[in-house]
C-alpha cells in the first residue's frame, strides 16, 4: 500500500504542524507503509522525507536523501528552492591541497570548494553558499569585508544582510550574534 498525503500539514498553524511531522513520521515508521508526499513547504520536506524529489515544471529535477538535496544541490534551480543559498560566480584556479575540492576566484578573494564534478582551471563556476555555513566577526581584516544592511531575529537565529561591493549575502547566525544595521 502507498498513501498519498497531498499537503496535508498545510492549513494547520506552525506549532501544531511541526508536532504533526513527528506524529506522522511515527505512524509511517510504526505501520511500515510508504507514503508519497506531496509539499511546497521546503523544511517540511527535509523534515519528512527520507527521499526527496524536487519536481519543476512536471519533471524531477534531483532525486536524493534530504542531507544530499539540501547540502549537494546539482542545479541552481534545486539550491534556490531547497533552503536558502547565496550564489556566487567564479572561475577556477586550480585543485585545492590534499585534494579538498578546487580552489575558485570569487569578486571577493579565493575560497576553496568542494564539488562532485571535474574542472578545470579558468571553468567558469556558480558556487552555491548557504546562509548558515558562513559567519560573521566585527573585526576589521576577515576574509572579506562587508556592511550589515539589514537583520532580522527568528527566534532560533538572526538572519543579516550583508553587502559585499555590488553583492548583498544572507548570512544566518546563532540568535546570540546580532551585528546592527
């Protein structure tokens, strides 16, 4: 048997939705059944999923385990639906040590990043950036130098918007950081 939960959380408020998840988790796991479910909210997905198929215009675009979705995206389109990403254009320079990825020229200085593909040096590359995997120091001469331009507290974190050049960033961090705009 599989059932088919088509948004079944959606109309419900967010305290008792986020219960829901687990209880519906539990009786998937306890009844051994397979559900497809069907959602537009990207952390219920995560959340409820042990696969993940992100549909666009009718066509699965990646199919993976949430932690390979969310962290591996193999398309823009993926990054920007799962969760929330920075997108950065670069070229690479080169193979980073130890083989940990290439090393690629950003507006900003060079970063290292890992990728499941093969470049070359001068490929041209879109690095994907999630807010919660960058930090912020009030220390002048960091790796790159920004304006906080907006915040936002969310309980669990504070979410700043900062301005690199042409380039505004979201960079999520714990709710104890909290830099003024």
């Amino acid at each position: 048997a599989v059932y088919l939960m088509d948004e079944p959380l959606s109309n419900l408020d967010a305290k008792l939705r986020e219960g829901m998840r687990f209880e519906l988790k539990r009786l998937q796991r306890d009844l051994g059944v397979t559900a497809v479910y069907v959602t537009h909210d990207q952390v219920e997905a995560l959340a409820m999923s042990n696969r993940i198929a992100v549909m666009r215009q009718g066509r699965i675009e990646q199919l993976g385990k949430p932690r390979e979705i969310y962290g591996s995206p193999t398309t823009r389109f993926v990054a920007d639906f799962i969760g929330s990403a920075n997108f950065l254009d670069g070229q690479v320079v080169g193979r980073a040590p130890q083989g940990a990825g290439f090393v690629v020229r950003t507006a900003f200085g060079e970063v290292v990043a890992g990728s499941a593909q093969d470049y070359a040096a001068g490929d041209s590359v879109l690095l994907t950036v999630r807010p919660e995997s960058m930090s912020l120091d009030t220390e002048v001469g960091g790796d790159w130098v920004g304006e906080v331009v907006a915040r936002a507290f969310l309980g669990d974190g504070v979410d700043h918007m900062v301005k690199l050049g042409e380039v505004t960033l979201r960079v999520k961090t714990s709710p104890r950081i909290s830099i003024p705009d």
